[in-house]
C-alpha cells in the first residue's frame, strides 16, 4: 500500500506498478468502505487517466 501512496503523491511513475499486484489486492480488499479499497480506486483511476493520455499521444503521432 505503501507503493500506491508514493504513486499518488507522484512520487514514483506509473510504469513502475506492477498491475497483477494491484489486480491481487483489489481482490484482497474488495469492501468499498475501507481505506486500503479506496486507495485502490483512486489508483486505479489514476493509472487508467495515465494509460489513456498515452494512447492519445500514440494516435495523434
């Protein structure tokens, strides 16, 4: 969890996650009202908005 407050605070990039590790914990902490899902969530979307700004870049080119 710790890797994902780093990543939030853009502390590390995007590309050092390791999404089968976040696929396990979102597994693992699957009840909406805990903090650890939260942070998940807002990860998650992060990375999402992150992966879409490259695509965008890669079809403008």
């Amino acid at each position: 969890m710790q890797q994902l407050q780093e990543f939030l605070q853009e502390k590390i990039a995007f590309d050092d996650l390791d999404l089968d590790h976040l696929i396990e914990k979102a597994r693992e902490f699957s009840d909406p009202n805990s903090s650890e899902y939260r942070l998940l969530e807002l990860t998650l979307n992060q990375l999402l908005t992150q992966y879409l700004e490259q695509a965008k870049k890669y079809i403008t080119k």
